[in-house]
C-alpha cells in the first residue's frame, strides 16, 4: 500500500512539473513570437526609445523626427540661422534599414536581451530638394549685402606722428561655396547644429597684423621718417630736412620696400647749393673807407660738394639721425652768414695803393704797398674775392728775368701773392706802381709782412679792387 501511494505522489507531481514547463515554454514561444515583429525592451535607434514598437511605429517615430528636424547655423559674431526640413522639403525615404534590424534580431533570444547593448545609430533614408537648399541660403540674413562686411587686411596707416600698423578686419563674409558645402553635408548626414566658423567658411584677410613684411615695411618708414637734419648756414639761415620732407621723397618699390628718392634728395642739394655757394660769386663788400662795392671774381667762399652731400644725406636718412650736419664742401670760407668773409681777412686798394690786414674785426695791419706794374702787362687782378692758398717763410720767387728771395710768402691767386720786399724796395704807395711796379705781387714792407703772415692762415680772404 505504501509504495502504491508513493508512486501515484510522484506520478503527480511528475505531471504538475511538466504543466509547469509547458506553460512556461507556451509563455516563452508566445513572447518569441511578440519578438518576431517587435523590437525587444532597451532598444535605442536612433536616440529614440524603440522598445516594444514595431517596424511601423519606429518608422513612424522616423518620420516625426525628420519633420520636426532643423539644422541650426551659427554664424560668427554669436548669430544663428535656421533650415527646417520643409524648408528643403526634406522627407524620409524608406530604405529598410529598420527592416533589417528587425531581422536581425533574433526573437528568440529575448530573454537575453536585457543584458545586451540594443543601441543603434544610422542615417536614416531621406530626401531633400538640393536647389531649396541654395533658395533658403540667399534668404539668409548673413548673405545680405547690407549685413557683409568684407574682411580688410592689416596696414600701415601715418597717424601724424608715427606709422602703425592698423589690423586686420576679418569682418563676416562668408565664402559660398564653403557654406553651401558645409550646409549640405550637415543635412546629408543629418547634424542638428554646425559652425561655419569653425568648418572654415569665411572669407580672410591676406594680410595680418604680424605679417614679417608688413613688419619690416613699418621699421624701414619709421626709420627713414625719423630722421631731421639742419643744415646751418649762419644768420638764422637753416635747411631742415624732416618726417615731412621725408614723405615726400619716399618710394615705393615693387616689393613693397621703401627707399629715398635720390632724385628729390639731389635736387634738395643743388638748389641748397644754388641758394648758399658763394665760391667765386659776387658779393658786396664794405671798404676800410666805409664805401660798399661789388666783386666778382676770385676764388673764395662756400662751395657745396654736390654729389658727395647728396650721398652723405642719403646715408644719414638711412641711419635716422636727428641732429644738425655740414655739406660736404668743396671749398669752405672762414665764416658762415651772409659775411663770410668774417673779421679776419686782408684788404688791398690799387688807387690808394694800400693794404689793411684785420683780425677778429680788429684793424692790425694799415701799410702802403707797391702792387703790379699795368704798364708791363703785369697788373695785379682786381675786383674779386681769393683765398689765401699757401704760408711760406723763406720762399724764392721766379719768373722770367728774375728770382727774388723772400722772408714771407702769402699766395692768393696763383703766383700773384702778399710778401716782404725790402730787400730790393725802400718805399712804397704812391705811384710808384705804374713806373716800378711789381710783377704782380703785393710787395709789402717787411715788419707789416711779418705781421700779416703771422696772423692769417690758408684760406683767409684777400679782396683786392
């Protein structure tokens, strides 16, 4: 009896444990097949919640999103523009990529799918009218001409004072086709917000601010108009040569490097020359007798060495140099002004047949002299101004049919000179000149001789009339 009622118990129990497992693999196939057309719980497409939805509904959730879709734009300078999908009439087109996930999936490995990563991303299948794309782009505030601002490259600018460089503007035109690229990959591929800014589609200055030539430009400019020199001829006589002056000489070259126009340069020199070379030129001079008279002649006064003045202020604009400069000169006087002959200088009459020797404005020297004989042809020059040329003690004077020794020899225009003449002379002024004149030569007593030599120098003026 005992066996019989434990063998109907596990009989029984036997068949409850198999109701139990058909009832779960009923529950299970039947949830397998729910599986077969729905995707399984966690599934992410997209970014959208798919879970339990069905091929449609996710088709559906598709479409919606699509309609809903605009792509935002910014722009630089913080603005924002925005293409919605009727704008382009952008619609989905199926092309059964969620029909493939689904088949994918395999319906009976439901159970297992809570552990697994069900997210899937993809472009989804969609369409747009391209040419809307460019409709919309010209509707766009940031095409307007009114609202462009083209960009500007750096420069040099003249405040007045200096040059600077004033920088770049990249203001906010955009290039076309860079933008119409960048727009229509954003919808091909479906981004939601892009910048134009950082995919490069603004028009740029070529030139900027640290640019090396640019930089170089500016030295050499600032440099060169740096530069003031004063030339200083005496009287409140100046010639200055400054940053206006300088502008006004600049050149630029072809590789946008700037030189001095040397022509302007030379032409500053020669009409400086023109305005102050005195070298030989008529001038008035005021006589010991208080008379003013005119010379022409001779070879003393100023003389500006053009081309090598020309050259040394080319050099000193190049350097920059701000300060007072001398011309290079061919010939110098012994004083600057509109005098410049100065205090010191000697003073021969040939009516009065006398000479004067003054120093530093004081009269030193007041001596009767015998000058060159007309009559012989050998008339000492007259009318002019000439410089003292040499200084010799114990020269030998030759010429034809005579050699004279003499103590002092002052030279002023060739072999006619200032020098003592007592060895052979015992008076002098008067007329003595036309019947015993000299051969030329300032024939001088020797103590008065002895005197002017010592008190001038080579190149001081001799003005004979």
């Amino acid at each position: 009896m005992k066996g019989e009622k434990r063998k109907k118990r596990i009989k029984i129990m036997l068949w409850v444990l198999f109701g139990y497992l058909a009832i779960m693999l009923i529950g299970y196939l039947g949830v397998s097949y729910y599986f077969s057309s729905h995707f399984f719980d966690g599934t992410i497409i997209n970014g959208e919640d798919s879970s339990k939805k069905t091929i449609d509904e996710v088709k559906a959730d598709i479409i919606k999103k699509i309609d809903a879709y605009s792509l935002k734009v910014e722009l630089r300078g913080g603005g924002v523009e925005t293409i919605k999908a009727q704008d382009v009439k952008w619609v989905y087109v199926d092309d059964h990529r969620v029909d493939d996930l689904m088949e994918e999936q395999d319906q009976y490995k439901w159970i297992l799918s809570f552990s697994d990563d069900n997210k899937y991303e993809f472009a989804a299948g969609t369409s747009y009218d391209a040419p809307l794309v460019e409709t919309r782009m010209k509707e766009m505030a940031c095409f307007q001409e009114g609202n462009i601002e083209k960009p500007q490259n750096a420069y040099i600018n003249d405040n007045g004072t200096v040059y600077e460089i004033i920088p770049e503007v990249h203001g906010n035109e955009l290039n076309w086709d860079k933008a119409h690229a960048a727009i229509v990959d954003a919808l091909d591929m479906g981004k939601t917000e892009i910048s134009l800014e950082e995919l490069d589609c603004y028009e740029k200055p070529t030139i900027y601010k640290d640019n090396e030539e640019l930089n170089k430009e500016l030295e050499v400019l600032n440099r060169l108009t740096a530069t003031n020199i004063t030339y200083d001829f005496g009287d409140d006589r100046l010639e200055v040569i400054n940053r206006a002056t300088i502008q006004d000489w600049l050149v630029a070259g072809e590789n946008g490097e700037y030189t001095i126009n040397a022509d302007k340069a030379t032409a500053f020199v020669n009409e400086m020359a023109k305005k102050y070379d005195t070298f030989g030129l008529k001038r008035e001079f005021k006589t010991y007798r208080g008379n003013t008279i005119s010379l022409t002649g001779g070879d003393y006064g100023w003389c500006i060495n053009k081309s090598k003045t020309t050259e040394a202020l080319l050099e000193a604009i190049d350097q920059g140099i701000n300060e007072t400069i001398e011309p290079v000169w061919l010939y110098s006087a012994k004083s600057k002004g509109v005098d410049d002959i100065g205090g010191t200088y000697v003073e021969i009459s040939i009516a009065e047949q006398r000479m004067w020797c003054y120093k530093d404005g004081n009269l030193i020297v007041d001596t009767p002299v015998v000058t060159g004989n007309p009559s012989r042809g050998n008339a000492t020059p007259t009318g002019g101004c000439w410089a003292i040329d040499g200084r010799k003690r114990d020269a030998v004077l030759t010429g034809e049919g005579y050699s004279s020794p003499v103590t002092y020899w002052l030279p002023f225009n060739g072999n006619v000179g200032i020098h003592d003449a007592d060895r052979w002379r015992t008076e002098y002024g008067g007329s003595i000149y036309l019947t015993s004149g000299s051969h030329g030569c300032i024939n001088t007593p020797y103590r008065n001789a002895e005197k002017i030599f010592n008190n001038v120098e080579i190149g001081t003026a001799v003005i004979v009339y």
